[in-house]
C-alpha cells in the first residue's frame, strides 16, 4: 500500500513540475527541454 501512494505523489510531483517549467517557459525553451528529454531517452538516460 505505501509503495501505491509513494508512486502517485511521484508521478503527481513530475507532473507539477513539468507542468511548471512549460508555463513559465517560452516555447523555444520549452521545445530544446523536450528535445534533451527526447535524446537522453534514446540514449537510454533517464
């Protein structure tokens, strides 16, 4: 049960903070964010 409720705080903290840096961000910023996600997954970065 507390590993439930510890990956939905998680998950809704990475939201936030996600959700956050988009709106306070310009798109160009927002994009080359996505972008450095984007490649470090393909390299297979977390």
């Amino acid at each position: 049960m507390k590993k439930v409720i510890m990956l939905s705080v998680v998950a809704t903290f990475g939201l936030v903070l996600t959700f956050g840096i988009g709106n306070q961000s310009t798109n160009k910023a927002t994009s080359s964010i996505e972008g450095v996600k984007v490649i470090q997954y393909a390299h297979g970065e977390t």
